[in-house]
C-alpha cells in the first residue's frame, strides 16, 4: 500500500491517502465515536467526499497515482 500518494484534479486540491484517512476519523467522531472506532462506511465517506467520484476503483486509482514533477 502507497500511503503518500496524491494527484491533484481540476478545480480540485492535493488529495493523499493521510487526508482520508483524517477524514475517515472526523467522520467517526461526528457520528459520536472516537476517532479510533472508525468504520468501513466512514472511509467510503471520505473518499466519496475527497476525491468527488463515486466510483471505488476510480478513487482507489487517484489516490495510487503519484504526480512526478516535470
């Protein structure tokens, strides 16, 4: 697993695999859980959020795209 992947999209910000997975936990704690006790749907959530595509191999390819610079 690629855990400081990114790639920036149009009209979009720099979205990493930590950004998620920070996300995933406000989720949790918005709910009334720690920020431990996260669920599947909680990373489903922000992916959907971060990434703004639906689809799961579409968000999974995005965030295992590095951008090189050039």
């Amino acid at each position: 697993m690629v855990t400081n992947s990114s790639i920036i999209l149009p009209g979009k910000s720099l979205v990493t695999r930590d950004m998620v997975h920070e996300r995933t936990r406000s989720l949790a704690l918005a709910a009334g859980r720690r920020p431990q006790e996260v669920r599947q749907l909680d990373y489903e959530r922000a992916k959907r959020e971060l990434t703004g595509l639906s689809d799961r191999l579409a968000q999974e390819e995005m965030l295992d795209t590095t951008l090189w610079p050039g």
